[in-house]
C-alpha cells in the first residue's frame, strides 16, 4: 500500500519506454478548481474502469465554485487508487501527483510519499504564481524536492503549440491543458485515448472546433510521453482478477438514485423525490430528474422541512416518497421526519453526511449525523437507520430502505456521506430479474378498517391512500388512540402507543442479515465500523490477517435495530476498536446497548481514514 | 360521474350528513370556526366530487383541528407546513380535491414560506386562511395580522409590529384565485367556497373568523349585520363597486388610487370602478385589497379569478412528455448506461 516510500521505487533498469508493470497504483490530479480537475479525474477514472482494473476515486475540492484563482484555498484534487488487485479505498498516499500550479503542489506535496513521482506545469511556476501560493523561492530550483522524482513538463505551452492550427482564441486553448495532462498520463500508464475520445466527441457535438481542439490536446499529451527523453519508463497495472460479470464504474450518488428508481420499479409504484439543494445531496436530485420515464417526479421544494413534508404528502397519497439532505437539512426536517413517526407513513431520508456542525465544511467527509439520526428528534422517535458501506452499495440500501419503509410503514434513515456520494468503484450490475419484488399492501377493504389496527406480525398500520372509498379516516401528529388512531390523551394509550413504535422497529431485526464476521469468529481484537470505513477498515485488518494477528472486523450496515447477533459477537473478543469519523457515536451505542469496553478511534479531519492510520492503531491493541 | 362513497360504484346523492365525522367538535362555544365547518360541509356535496376523492391537509392551530371534523381523508400536519404536504399529495394523485386549512399564525408566521410557495407555483389546492388576529390555541398572543399597537400577552405595552394583508400577500405571489369573505357572512362564505373549490389552480381565501374568547369582535366594527353594508363592499365579477344601505356609494379610480365616491352630484355607476376578477395583472385587485376600514369599505368576495396551468398538471405533463419521447424506462438499460465492460 506505499505507506512509506512509494511503489515506484522499485523501477526496473532503464531502458527507453520498457514497460514496467505495477500492481497497485494511486495517481493524484491537484490544480485550480478551474483546471478541470474533476472532470479529469473522472475521464481517467473512466478509462481505467474499462481497461479492467479495480478502482476506487477520492474527489476532493473545496466549496467554493472558482475559489481567487492559485490560491491555496482554490486547490481541487482527485485521486484515484487503481489496481490488478482488490481496491477498497482511494489510496492511502499518491504515488504520483500531478500538480497544475504552485498552490496544487503546496497543498498536496506533505502526502507524497519519498519516492513518489510529481509531473508538474513548470509554465504555471510564475514568480506571480509562486508568491499567490505563499512560496518565497522556487521549489522546481531550490532543492526541496530533492526526495522525490520531478518531471518539469511545459503543459502550456506544448498544449498551445500543439493547438497552433486550431482557430480559438489562445485563453480558450490554454483551457485544453487538462486533455494534454490527461493525455501524458495515459501514455505513462499505458491507457487507451478511444474511451476520453468518445466521451469528448459526444459532450462538445455542438461545438466541434472545442472537440477537436480537446481531441489534438489529449493525442498531443500523449505524443509528448511517447517522444520526450523526459520519462525513461511507463506502466502497466493489470486488469484486476474479480468476479465475473457486467461492470460500469459508479459513484455513491448515482448509485443511490439508481437503487431509489429501482426501489420504485420493484414496488410498481413511482418515485417522488423533494429535495431542497445541498452539499453533497444535490446530485441525487440532478440525477433523479433525468429519469423521468420511470415515472420519476422530483420535487425541488422551497426548503428542507417543505421537501420532507412533501415526501410524507407523497407517501400518504401512495407514492414511494424520499427526499435527501446532509446535515444541515436534516435538523430542519427533524420536527417533519417526527411527523412520519406518528402517522407511520413509509418515508426514505438520505443524509450524506457532511463535516462540522452548522454549515462546517460542506464539501468533506464525516460520520456526525449518526447520533443525530438515531435520536435527534422530540420524545421517544424510533426510526430505522441503514448505511451504505461501499459507493455501489448504496444502490442496494436504499433499495434495502424502502423494503423495510414500506413493510414497516416506517421513516428510514439512509446515511451515506459525502466520501461515498462523490467516491466511485466498479460497480457489478445485477440481474433485475433475480432482485426482489417489494410487495405492497394497500389497503382497500372498508370492513372492520381502523388506521392504527397494526399487523400482528410487524406491526405496521395499514397504508390507506386517499381516493380508497369507504376509507376515509384522519392522521395527524397528535397522538392516536391504539387501533382506532382517533386523538386520545389517555396516559396508558400514549405509553402503549410509545413502546408499539418502538417495538416495531426493533422488531425489523428479525428481517434483517446477521452479520458476517471478517476473520476468526473469537479472538483478540475485533474491529467495529459502519458506513464509508468499510474499505479503510476492511484492508487494515487483512493486513494484519495476513501477518497472521488475531484480528477481526466486522461491519454494520444496519445501525437501527442493530443486527440480532452483535451483542453475541462483540463479547467474543478480548478488544474492540470503534474507527468512526466522529468523536466515538457508534462506541458510545455499543457501550450503552452491550457493556462493552468499545474503544473510539476517532478522525475528524473532513477526511477519511487512511489505510494506515487504522493498520497503526490496530497494532497498539495486539 | 359516479358520487358517493360507497365503493359500490352506486350513485348516490351526497348530503351535509356524509361530511360530518364521529368527532366531537371541540372548538369553544361561539368560535367562528363552526360557522366555516357548518359552510364546508354545505358546499362539497353540491360539486360532484365522490367522498374519499377529499382530502383535508391542516396545520397547528385552532383552525388546524377543522380535519378532525370533516368525514373524509385528513391530514392534522405540523405547524405551517400544510401547504408542504398537500403539494406532496396533489401531485401524486392530481385526482383528488385537496384543501388546506390554515389560520394567520399558522399560514403567515411560521408557514409564510410555503404559502408563498404554493400560491406562486399555482398547485392545484384549496386553501382556507381562518384569520382571527390573533393566536388562539396558545391563549392569546399578537398574530402577524394583529393591528398595530394591539395589546395581546406578549404585547402589554401593544405590538410594534405592522400587520401583514393576507390577500395582497396572495396577489403579490400571483395566485390565481383569491378571495375573502366573513364567518358570519353564510350565504357569501358559502358562495366563496364553491367558487374556489370549483377553480383549477391554488385558490387562496381569507376568511374573517371570530375569536370569541381573546379577541371577540375584531371584525364587528365592519363587520356587524348593522353596519356592514355601509362599512363593507362585495366584490362582483363585472359589476361597478357600489355599497352602502341605500346603495348610494362607491369606489372610483383616480389616477392610480382608489377613492370612496357618493352616486349623485354628477357622479354616476358609470364612474365607477367594474370589478374584473379575470384581469391577468393584479395591479388594480391589489389597490382594492389595500381598501381597508374606516377610510374604505372593506372588500370582501373575489379579488381574482384567472386561469394558468398548475404545478401538478405540468409535472405529470413532463412525466408522460418523457414517456412518449423515451418510452417507458426500462430498468436494465437504465442500469446498464454510461460505459460498461465485461469481466469474463
């Protein structure tokens, strides 16, 4: 994993463009948020998915759309860990960096490791450039970068010089810098251009001197790879030995709003979606709205609270409603997501989880929200909370959400985060036929109907939609007499009512997996995670696997009700580690629910954990 | 079309008695509140609609508690967000006659934003805005329509606070009906809800609703059977605006105000303002929702009646649009899209 010097350190003799073949390599793209670095990081990323290997992706940019340009704060980045092996997390540290101006290297540079390849724009070194990145002299001159190997590479001017035939303005060609980049790294790891080529010819059809222009930039970039007595070697990484099947390359939110239609599909009942704009929610909505002929209504509310209401107006009308938000969102829905507690109408919540209270840092990572949705709302609320642990397993938990939404006649809590959202992976399509149907039963007969008459075996009340005859009957938030769900204040009715909304999401349990342990079933340290640490958490503990420690994890999906044989689990192990990006949410339950020594390993960096920092943490245990 | 609520698909003529539910009503004796219940369920089985094709969507409130008592769907919400829910539920099935009842705590205050909301985006809902000035349910504080300087619990010293018109809110959002008229005022509270209910687009009406217990007579000083004819005008769709007991005063334009004008003396009907609810710009039904006691009569009827395309028509039009172009989606190929490869 290069967790100390990098994987290019091993180069072979070097012989002219002698292929030399890597397994595992991460590549990361830093520059100006309006370099293009995104866009990219994902043509590379593309690109790599279909030569083959596994992958997984890190976008990293701030919030601000174009931040002053060459400043610090305007650096976006991408990386992406690719490899002829299994890949669960974007890398722990580059191995190359490819930096399009001074601010980008200032930035990222305390990452790379010794060893590690930096391919730099010398043209963007300007005197001008340096003193906006806060550099008093030079670091292409002043030996500072004498650990690592450099390649000074004029990606202006060579951009501008291949494009001299084109007829733009010269700031418009400048532009095509990224392609040349783009390029150069293709050639150093042997990619194919056919695939960016494609995707440039289609995305610029209406503007076909921009197309061309990209088109000449990327070939160029490559050329110069191929031409230059600049780089002695290149690569190749194999493609990666996983299961067979159909495969395309998906971020967490596409996925999500992938498993949302599909959850609509499988129920034969269409989808609204209200959502108000939010950091990184937004784009389940984008995507979303695309797809209306699955009968897809997005809703574009006029704030958070009118989106989750809208939602529970959708689900009372017999609609699969859900709306998604991230933090913030989420405590101005708190008060409406009670409001589906009480009325017991099926309602799917998607919180990407952001950093930092208040608005923090909207575009980075954290697990914050997991108290918050577990409890963060008036008196006794019993929701059902999932977590996706993997981008493209967000397609099967939201599918997973409104199974249990609708079987429950419950509000589900979806919680996946802004490191999943905007993470992509390979992702296996599944067989739409072999997915389960969700089965809904709307109620229709009017004999011996009462709203809140509750299944025996989930306890759900019967979904009634208006436009039933014979049906007729009111719901609200004031609380329902048992049975009859007409307004009662009765002492006993309400503390009936309390423990039937209780038990039944604790009764979900019996509906759900158990949970698999990764490792020996017993032992010394048991590693507990749940969301995005699942890749970070689960390579850690191999690595300790394979130097044969007694080291196990395991990780949860389900966070309410927790799957039935956790408490079993945990009390097999002499140590448990709790790795959260929180200050220690998941311990806190696990020593509450279990009376257990949960241990917290906490990062709170907008960040998520390396590989590494857990490998670490894990060996203080043993 | 098939009435009833049967589910026989028998016709069956509906009366007063099917809107009435098993709920005891719990409003204080004398509220306005019974005045515009005893209305509604006047009004709904005269327009054709089957029972259970009703949906009442409230808020928190006095008035909020009007589902409870009304013998079809029902939806008691949280405070100022029915208008939310009822989006929610009309969009998803534009069948349904869905109303909203609110009052001016619950629909100006801390719901302003989704009323604004709704009204501009033309949903096809019902909303009924019980306004009695004042916050009932939490026993008596100013409202956002309580007149300046009132003095309530939370204002001994009288609020310092201009009160907001809920009808000019209503037009400045451009909705497309609005209207207002008086609890006590039956046959023209009557009149008023058939009228919206039987309008396609949002339908805003303000009704003038009694608080007997903490603000007992806001509206008596125009109000009042023994003066409301001089201290009030009904607006009438192509009618000149006349008022008063003998019928010998009215509202002229001058310019681009509004002034109050006794018939004689040279001046005639023919000087006077004709009421035009479906006039497009709602310049002129602002300038008469401005009009307000003593220095006018005050309006009541329908400020504005125009038709436009609503919200849920126009989402479920791009729903069928993209199923024509498209064809219905097919979720492998859905799936499948962007670039795929194989592992073999």
């Amino acid at each position: 994993m290069g967790e100390k010097t990098s994987a290019f350190t091993t180069v072979g003799p070097e012989v002219r463009h002698q292929i030399v073949e890597l397994e595992t390599v991460t590549v990361r793209f830093a520059g100006d948020s309006g370099d293009g670095i995104q866009l990219t990081g994902t043509l590379f990323t593309n690109t790599t998915a279909l030569v083959g290997n596994d992958l997984g992706t890190f976008p990293d940019y701030p919030a601000e759309i174009r931040a002053p340009a060459g400043t610090l704060p305007g650096v976006s980045a991408y990386q992406i860990c690719f490899s002829s092996q299994d890949v669960r997390t974007p890398g722990d540290q580059p191995d190359v960096l490819v930096a399009f101006n001074p601010a980008a290297l200032k930035v990222h540079l305390p990452d790379l490791p010794e060893g590690g390849m930096i391919l730099v724009n010398v043209d963007a070194f300007t005197e001008y450039n340096l003193k906006k990145a806060g550099y008093t002299s030079n670091p292409l001159e002043d030996g500072s970068l004498a650990k690592y190997r450099v390649y000074k590479i004029p990606m202006t001017t060579a951009t501008l010089s291949a494009l001299r035939q084109i007829d733009l303005p010269s700031k418009d060609k400048e532009r095509c810098k990224n392609f040349w980049a783009l390029g150069l790294v293709y050639w150093l790891f042997d990619r194919p251009l056919e695939p960016t080529l494609r995707w440039i010819e289609q995305r610029f059809r209406k503007n076909p001197t921009i197309a061309q222009a990209n088109a000449t930039a990327l070939r160029a970039g490559y050329a110069y790879g191929d031409a230059a007595e600049i780089f002695t070697v290149h690569y190749r990484v194999r493609r990666a030995q996983i299961a067979p099947g159909v495969y395309r390359k998906i971020t967490g939110n596409e996925a999500l709003a992938l498993g949302l239609i599909t959850a609509s599909q499988l129920a034969g009942r269409p989808l609204f979606y209200a959502s108000y704009p939010i950091t990184p929610a937004s784009d389940i909505l984008h995507e979303l709205a695309l797809h209306k002929n699955f009968g897809v209504r997005t809703f574009q509310a006029e704030d958070e609270i009118a989106a989750m209401c809208a939602a529970i107006g959708a689900a009372f009308a017999g609609y699969l409603g859900a709306t998604g938000t991230s933090g913030p969102g989420m405590c101005l829905k708190s008060e409406a997501i009670n409001l589906a507690v009480m009325v017991e109408l099926p309602v799917v919540i998607c919180d990407i989880q952001r950093a930092g209270p208040s608005t923090g840092m909207p575009t980075k990572t954290e697990q914050g929200d997991l108290l918050q949705a577990l409890f963060g709302r008036n008196s006794e609320s019993p929701v059902a909370v999932v977590a996706p642990a993997t981008p493209a397993d967000c397609f099967s938990m939201a599918i997973e959400a409104f199974r249990i939404a609708t079987k429950y006649m419950t509000p589900v809590i979806l919680l996946s985060d802004g490191y999943l959202a905007n993470g992509a992976e390979p992702w296996r399509l599944p067989s739409v036929e072999e997915l389960p149907k969700i089965e809904l039963r709307f109620r229709t007969d009017p004999n011996d109907f009462y709203p809140y008459l509750r299944d025996p075996e989930t306890l759900a009340r019967p979904w009634a939609i208006p436009g039933t005859p014979g049906l007729e009957h009111r719901i609200g938030g004031l609380e329902k007499q048992h049975i009859t769900g007409n307004v009662s204040y009765d002492p006993q009715n309400h503390e009936l009512m309390v423990k039937l909304r209780a038990e039944k999401i604790a009764r979900i349990a019996e509906d759900i997996p158990l949970l698999d342990v990764f490792g020996e079933p017993e032992g010394k340290v048991l590693v507990v995670g749940w969301g995005s640490t699942y890749g970070a958490i689960t390579s850690a503990v191999e690595h300790w696997q394979k130097k044969g420690a007694s080291v196990s994890s395991i990780h949860l999906r389900y966070l309410n009700p927790f799957p039935r044989n956790l408490g079993e689990i945990l009390h097999r192990f002499e140590k448990i580690l709790v790795p959260e990006l929180n200050l220690g949410q998941l311990a806190l339950l696990l020593r509450g629910r279990y009376l257990v020594d949960a241990i917290p390993f906490s990062k709170v960096q907008g960040r998520p954990f390396k590989i590494s920092e857990i490998i670490d943490r894990i060996g203080e245990l043993l | 079309m098939t009435l009833g609520g049967n589910g026989q698909g028998t016709v069956v003529k509906l009366t007063k008695r099917d809107f009435v539910s098993d709920q005891e009503v719990r409003w204080c004796p004398g509220c306005g509140d019974y005045a515009i219940l005893a209305q509604m369920q006047k009004v709904l089985p005269e327009l054709g609609i089957p029972r259970e094709k009703f949906v009442f969507v409230s808020g928190i409130g006095c008035s909020s508690r009007f589902p409870y008592y009304m013998n079809t769907y029902g939806f008691h919400g949280i405070h100022g967000r029915a208008p939310a829910i009822a989006t929610g539920i009309k969009v998803c099935n534009p069948d349904l006659s869905v109303w909203v009842v609110t009052g001016d705590g619950d629909g100006l205050s801390i719901g302003g934003n989704h009323l604004l909301h709704a009204m501009r985006r033309n949903v096809d809902i019902k909303i009924v805005l019980f306004n009695n000035r004042i916050y009932g349910l939490t026993k008596g504080q100013y409202s956002p329509t309580s007149e300046f300087g009132k003095k309530t619990k939370s204002s001994p010293m009288g609020t310092v606070e201009m009160p907001v018109n809920p009808i000019c809110l209503a037009l400045a959002a451009e909705a497309t009906f609005v209207a207002r008229s008086v609890d006590r005022h039956t046959d023209h509270l009557a009149y008023v809800l058939e009228r919206a209910a039987r309008h396609k687009g949002v339908a805003f009406v303000e009704v003038f609703q009694n608080c007997n217990i903490f603000n007992d007579g806001a509206f008596e000083p125009f109000a009042d059977r023994s003066v409301k004819d001089d201290r009030m005008v009904v607006l009438e769709h192509g009618k000149p605006l006349i008022f008063g007991k003998n019928r010998d005063k009215g509202i002229r334009l001058n310019g681009t105000t509004l002034e109050v004008v006794t018939l004689g003396d040279g001046i005639t009907e023919s000087d006077l303002l004709v009421h035009d609810e479906k006039r497009p710009d709602p310049a002129i039904a602002f300038l008469l929702a401005r009009m307000d006691y003593p220095e006018y009569p005050v309006p009541v009827g329908v400020f504005r009646a125009v038709e436009k395309p609503t919200y849920d028509e126009l989402v479920n039009a791009q729903i069928e649009a993209a199923i024509a172009e498209r064809g219905q989606g097919d979720l492998e190929k859905l799936l499948r899209s962007g670039d795929i490869w194989v592992i073999e």
